[in-house]
C-alpha cells in the first residue's frame, strides 16, 4: 500500500498527527492505520499510562501516592512499546504485559495514575522525546492540548459510551474473554468522567482539533476522512 505524503501546516516543522478521546473510540486501531497509510510510526500513550498503574501495583505502591510512583518511573521504569500485527507489544522490565494491561479495570488504574501531576510529567516528556523525531501518530488523551499543543493535524475521535461499551464487549468476546455489557458500560461511564473531571490535563478537544464522532462510522471510513484533512493541508 503506497503511503500518503502530507504537507505539514507548519512548513518545516515536524509532522505530527494527534488523536486524542475517550477510551473504547477505536484510537488505538484508527492510529495504527492511519500510520501505516502515512507512513508514519504509531506512539500509543495509552499503553504508557496502564504500563505505569502496572509498575506501581506490582510494587505495592498506593495509585494515589504520588511521590513514590514519581521515584518509580524515574529509576525502575523499563518500558518497551515494539510495534505489532494488532495491538502494540509492551514489555516491562523486559516482560511482554500487553494483554495483562488491555483490561477495562487497568484502564481505570491508568486513569488514575494520569491524573497525578508528576506522572503525566515524566511520561509526557518521553512522549515529546518521541514524539519531537516526527512523522508519528500519537494517541492519548492529551496529546493535541498539552503534550503536541503545535503538532501539524490534530483530531479528538469520540463515539456515544454506548457504542463503545459494544465494542468492548465483542472484542473481548472475540478472545474467548467474559464480556458484560452492563459492567463495560458502566466503567466507560466512571472513566469518561475522571478523565474529563480531573484537574491536571482533563480530556477536551483542542481548540483547532477536528472532531469526528465515530459511533455510526467504520475505521475505514474515519482513516479516509482523516486522510482526506491531513492531505489537503
């Protein structure tokens, strides 16, 4: 598949795409796909942030107790994002977590080790440190507002807590995984509202993002109509 060649909006500048949203609106395949049509390499900061809830739990730190998951991350944290055929292989200490971190309930862990200051810090500046190369898709949820304020195409992709909570449910029923829909629902709802009622970096579009709501929209679709921005401009 031939790659796209997007003209950056800032001229010289670096070509940054940022995709930011509430959790279960399909960042994590749409980013994906719109790097391999770009070209691109794909960060996803999601994977980040639960790798971190991870790292605190299993070292019996409180998610709530700042100051030593700061220590944590700056002299125990050995993390590796590898690139893979669906999701991005993450290793921890030189151990592949990627499936042990895909869970909705390390989804709220990473909401809540988010939310703390000096972890958004620490992280943020690795994904500026990977981010600053360019020509990457970074997802996340503050991608576009604070960590890239200046990247080149920034997009905030949502979709009702509804439509996610269905997708949810038939991705981890495609693994052979329990799926209860009520209970998926219910932790996209209690997600939605930490990371949008947090204090530090709470999840909004940008200002000049582009919003696409993609609750009646295949990927295909959403990867097109992002294709379609990016290389007008």
């Amino acid at each position: 598949m031939t790659s796209q060649k997007p003209q950056s909006r800032h001229g010289t500048g670096l070509e940054i795409v940022t995709i930011d949203g509430p959790s279960g609106s399909g960042k994590s395949t749409i980013s994906r796909m719109l790097a391999a049509r770009l070209g691109y390499a794909y960060l996803d900061t999601g994977a980040m942030y639960r790798a971190a809830g991870l790292a605190a739990m299993r070292a019996g730190i409180p998610l709530d107790d700042e100051e030593k998951i700061a220590a944590l991350l700056d002299s125990a944290f050995d993390l590796e994002l590898v690139p893979g055929p669906d999701d991005t292989r993450v290793l921890l200490g030189g151990e592949e977590v990627s499936r042990e971190i895909r869970t909705a309930e390390m989804g709220l862990v990473a909401s809540r080790v988010s939310a703390l200051p000096a972890v958004r810090e620490r992280l943020g500046a690795l994904q500026r440190e990977i981010g600053g190369r360019g020509r990457v898709v970074c997802e996340g949820r503050d991608m576009g507002t604070v960590v890239f304020p200046e990247a080149a195409w920034k997009f905030f992709l949502d979709a009702s807590p509804e439509e996610r909570a269905r997708r949810r449910t038939a991705q981890l029923a495609e693994r052979g995984e329990d799926a209860d829909y009520h209970a998926i629902l219910a932790q996209i709802r209690k997600r939605d509202h930490d990371d949008s009622s947090r204090a530090v970096a709470p999840l909004r579009p940008a200002p000049d993002a582009f919003v696409i709501d993609s609750s009646r929209m295949g990927m295909d679709e959403v990867v097109s109509l992002m294709l379609e921005r990016i290389t007008s401009r």
